[in-house]
C-alpha cells in the first residue's frame, strides 16, 4: 500500500494507484475531459494537472502513478491556473457557438468551461474545417474537435476496425480519416462508439429532422413510421412522462399529431423476419450439404456491415433476409400502398 496526502487529506492506496484514481477515493474530484479508463490514458487534454510537491511542473492525474510519501494539491492556485489557461488554449481551437451545436447542454467541453468560470478567451479564435460528405450517417465537423483522441483509441482497442487516427503534424496535427481517406472509402462500420465517446459535438449521426419536416408537410406524401420496440418502451423518458402516461397509444397520437399518417410497429416486419429466417433455415437444414454451417443472422444493419467488411469469408453462411426494418420498408412501399390503393411513388 502506498500513504500520501491530497488536499491536506490521508490516502492509502494501493500501488500502481493513479492520482486521478486516488483522490477519488476520499471523494476528491478531479476533472478530465479525454480521460477514458484502460483505453485513452494520455494526458493530452492537461485539464486533470495536479501539483505534486517538489515536482517543478504540473502532472496529468489521469496516468500519473501514486509514490510514497507524496503531497498533492488539486485546486490550488497554480493549477487552477494551469487548468484555465489550458481550457482557453482548448477553445482557441474550437468552435464554440454552443447554441447551435448538437451538443449543447450535453457536453463535457461545456459544463467543465461553467464548472470553472470561463467566460472570456484572450486569445484569437481558430479552428479547422475540412470537407465532409454530409450525406454519410457519421457526421464529423472538425471545428469542434479536441484533439482528445477517444475516437481513435475506443476505435482501435473496442471495435478494432482502426477508422480514425491523427493526421498531420506540429500545429497542424489533427484527427480524421485514416490513410487521410475519405469517410466513404473505409470500412466503417457505423457503431456509433466514436459518437457515443466523443466529449463535444465533433462526431455526430446525420439527423433527418428535417426531411421528416418537409414529408409531413408536403400533401401530395403519405408519411409512414415505424416504431421500434425500445422507442416504444422508452418514448416518455425524454419528456419527463410517468410510465401511467407513457402508453403506446399517446405515442401513436403524438405521431399523428405530428402529421404523420400511418403508425406501425416494428414487431409487424419482425415477425416477418422470424418467418424469412425460419424458412431459409429449413431450406438450407433440408440441403445440409449445400450450404456452410452454421448459419448467421442479425437485425442490426451495422453487424451486418461488419461482418461483410472484416469477414468476407463468412457472408455465405448470412442470413439473406433484411432487418426488420428494412423488410418494413419494402412491404410498405409495395403490399400496403397496393392495400391502400396508392401509388408506391
């Protein structure tokens, strides 16, 4: 075990201990903002810096180990200092026109900046911009980015697909692409984990909000939804609903109300799918010879992609039927315009 003092405070702990992990411990809470426990320890957002006693600079808590006998202060007046002047050196690089981010209100950039009291920038604004195909489900703006590197590393050591990783050097080192391709020419397999660690409003999914604007409101469209179950489930979450309130039933009113004209579920096309699926398992169980074992199948489109993408070796033993989404879409667009006798166009 190893006995030092943070903030005036006896630790024990043992050794191999971070400070970051230590001064939790006696409920000392240090900020970070590219911290990502065993996957992205590399201290280059400097916001978690931390005095140790006579040490001549600041250390990052996040991968600095606990030594016997240390004394560590965290919010003093020199690392509060170091802190800010980091953060402001952080936003020189970035766009901050929260209000028209995705991320506003939600974003770990922002409430450390409230959280510390920032609310100038001595220094002049620039940030990078690049060109991205807007149309991909992954949206990446560059102005937002922080260089904190979570893309690359949940990429690289979660999802192993290696997608992201930095790019250029000195003052115009950056993230993006790797190889410096484009989006579209990478096997992405639209997770959604760089989206879902990405600390600002950098990486995002493309949103439809307002194609789905333009369908309601447009007379000569019948607009069709489908409602997955986990929606269905969990709708009322997002707008403070008890469960009493939450019911199927006011989701489809508040779908019509919206203007949309047909509510389904998806449990429709999934059985839909459990029937394609059954069928194409005893077809190839009955011709056991012809076919590779054993078989596969999934309702999620991006587990799909990957396998296509990383195991091409095994896309003969997939299941060819679609998602259940995608078979509701196609017998949406032909069996129920047909039923309601209106062209599938």
């Amino acid at each position: 075990m190893v006995n030092l003092i943070i903030d005036n405070k006896k630790v024990c702990v043992p050794e191999g201990t971070t400070i970051l992990e230590a001064a939790k411990t006696v409920g000392i809470e240090i900020p970070t903002l590219c911290f990502l426990k065993d996957l992205n320890e590399i201290g280059a957002c400097r916001i978690c810096c931390v005095n140790v006693v006579g040490k001549e600079t600041l250390v990052a808590a996040c991968n600095t180990k606990v030594e016997e006998g240390m004394v560590i202060y965290t919010s003093d007046k020199k690392t509060h200092h170091a802190r800010r002047m980091n953060l402001q050196f952080i936003l020189a690089d970035h766009d901050f026109r929260c209000a028209a981010c995705v991320r506003n209100g939600n974003c770990e950039l922002q409430k450390i900046c409230s959280d510390m009291n920032i609310n100038n920038l001595p220094f002049k604004n620039h940030f990078e911009e690049d060109e991205w195909n807007k149309t991909f489900p992954l949206i990446r703006d560059a102005s937002k980015c922080i260089k904190c590197m979570c893309c690359v590393q949940v990429c690289n050591k979660v999802q192993g697909l290696g997608i992201w990783d930095v790019i250029n050097t000195g003052k115009r080192t950056s993230v993006g692409v790797k190889d410096q391709k484009k989006i579209t020419e990478v096997d992405c397999a639209l997770c959604g984990q760089c989206i879902t660690h990405c600390p600002t409003g950098a990486l995002k999914e493309r949103d439809d909000v307002n194609r789905l604007l333009e369908a309601v409101a447009d007379s000569s469209k019948i607009v069709v939804a489908q409602v997955a179950p986990a929606v269905r489930a969990a709708w009322g979450e997002g707008l403070g609903l008890p469960k009493k309130l939450a019911t199927e039933k006011r989701m489809a009113a508040a779908m019509r109300a919206l203007g949309v004209d047909y509510v389904f579920d998806t449990n429709f096309s999934a059985d839909l799918t459990i029937m394609e699926e059954a069928n194409e398992f005893l077809e190839r169980f009955t011709h056991h010879d012809q076919y590779q074992w054993p078989m596969y199948t999934s309702c999620c489109p991006g587990w799909v992609r990957f396998l296509k993408t990383q195991y091409p070796e095994m896309v003969s033993q997939l299941s060819t039927a679609k998602s259940p989404q995608q078979m509701f879409g196609a017998v949406t667009k032909s069996y129920f315009a047909e039923k309601i006798g209106v062209d599938a166009e």
